[in-house]
C-alpha cells in the first residue's frame, strides 16, 4: 500500500528552482533513501514534507488524508537532524520524555515508554547521563529514541551519519535497519553518501539540480542506470568508494 503520495511539488528561492515537478510515491515500512549533492533539492523536499517549508505548489497526502498545508506537529511525522537538537540541561531519559510530557495520550506512560525505547536503542546505562557525556553516536541513538517517542508514521532523517567516525556510522547503520524492521516505521533518509544509500535502502531517489533523475532499487539503478548524471554521480563514485574501501582494508592486514 502506497502510504506516502507525493504529487507536482515545485519550489523557488529567490527566482531559481528548488524543486522541480517532484512525483514519488512510498510504502508504509519502506525505507527510501534521497540521494544526491549538496544543493540538489533534497534537503528542501525533506522540510516540506515535515511542514517547515511550503511549497509553491503540489500536494502531499498520507494514507490518503491531504497534509500538504498541515502544521508539521499534525503531520505524523519525526525528524532527525545531523546536528542531534538535544536538550544539554536534560538527561538522555528526559529528553527521550520530553515531547510526550505535551501529548495528553502520551503523558501517562511516558516514563515507560522512554525506558523501552532507550534500551532499544542501547543506552540503558547511559539513560541518566547528559549528552555532553556521550558520544556522537550515543546522542544520535538518543535523538532517534525521541523520535520513535511519538510513534511517528514516517522518519525523516537528515544526514544524521555525516558527522560520526566510519565505525560509528556502520554501527548506526545496523540500529536503523533492526529499528525499522521491529517497528515497520518508513524512513526516508536524506544522504549524499552512494555506499550509504546502497547499503541501507529498500528503494534509492536520486536528485540533481531540482529534479528527480531516477527512483529504483539499488539492483535496479545499478542495472539501468536512467541517464549520464546517474552513471557518473551515482555509479561511477560508488564503484570509487568501494575501491577506496577494499583498499583501505587491504591496508589495514
């Protein structure tokens, strides 16, 4: 079932497109990831689906309700950011219950609710620390838990690896995928990083300068490519990383 639609969404700043004629579609459970440069477009479709942007023009609708002009709190969706957006004056525990303390619903099994998520995540012995105590991935996992907090139907994610150290971000990686799986929760996961897109996706959107160039799985785009940019921006620096890898762990012996 098709959860998420998204329909002619256009975007200008000052004259230049943003986004041009953005049509896609997502599962519920799918984990799709955005890929493309800095400047592409990709960060600006991610903050009109969550409301803080809004489109020229376009529609965007879940499970069949229209929210293109919704308030980002009546959207049913979470985001994590690259730069985690902790509490420094809360503990891991407080800042996982802190939306919920505001959600009538919610409020009343807060505490044992933060508690599952935290351990779900690893971080039960950390739950009282405060994130001046904690590594970039340990507070990214604190972010993600807050996220899950509201039981969001969709997760946003913003680069949220592009400042973490290669064996963090491969650890980080595998949290994703079992939390998704164990939750059914839709990820859309904006990156620049092909080897992350490929490793991590059910489908791959690939943008370039406002547009959509193709969306497939990575089996799919590495087959049949749709055009020169993603052969050159998608495959040709993937097949680089990869080198780059196999020769690091070559080294590495």
């Amino acid at each position: 079932m098709k959860s998420l639609q998204v329909t002619a969404l256009n975007k200008k700043f000052d004259g230049k497109d943003a986004l041009c004629d953005i049509n896609f579609e997502a599962a519920g459970g799918e984990f799709l990831s955005i890929l493309g440069p800095s400047g592409c477009g990709k960060t600006t479709l991610l903050r009109i689906l969550i409301g803080l942007v809004r489109a020229d023009s376009g529609s965007i609708t879940l499970d069949g309700k229209d929210i293109t002009n919704a308030s980002p709190d009546k959207r049913e969706m979470g985001i994590v950011f690259q730069n985690y957006a902790l509490f420094e004056n809360m503990t891991v525990r407080r800042n996982v219950e802190y939306a919920m303390r505001f959600r009538p619903e919610l409020k009343a099994q807060a505490h044992e609710t933060a508690a599952r998520l935290i351990e779900q995540v690893g971080l039960s012995e950390h739950a009282d620390k405060f994130p001046s105590e904690l590594s970039g991935g340990q507070m990214q996992r604190v972010a993600i838990a807050r996220t899950l907090a509201l039981s969001p139907k969709i997760i946003l994610l913003d680069e949220p690896m592009s400042a973490l150290d290669a064996a963090t971000r491969l650890s980080l990686r595998e949290e994703l995928k079992r939390i998704q799986a164990e939750m059914h929760t839709m990820m859309i996961y904006i990156t620049h990083d092909q080897e992350e897109a490929f490793a991590m996706s059910d489908r791959i959107m690939v943008m370039g300068e406002a547009h959509i160039h193709q969306i497939g799985t990575p089996q799919e785009i590495l087959a049949n490519p749709a055009d020169d940019y993603v052969k050159s921006f998608v495959i040709e620096n993937l097949n680089k990383k990869i080198a780059s890898l196999m020769k690091f762990a070559g080294g590495a012996r």
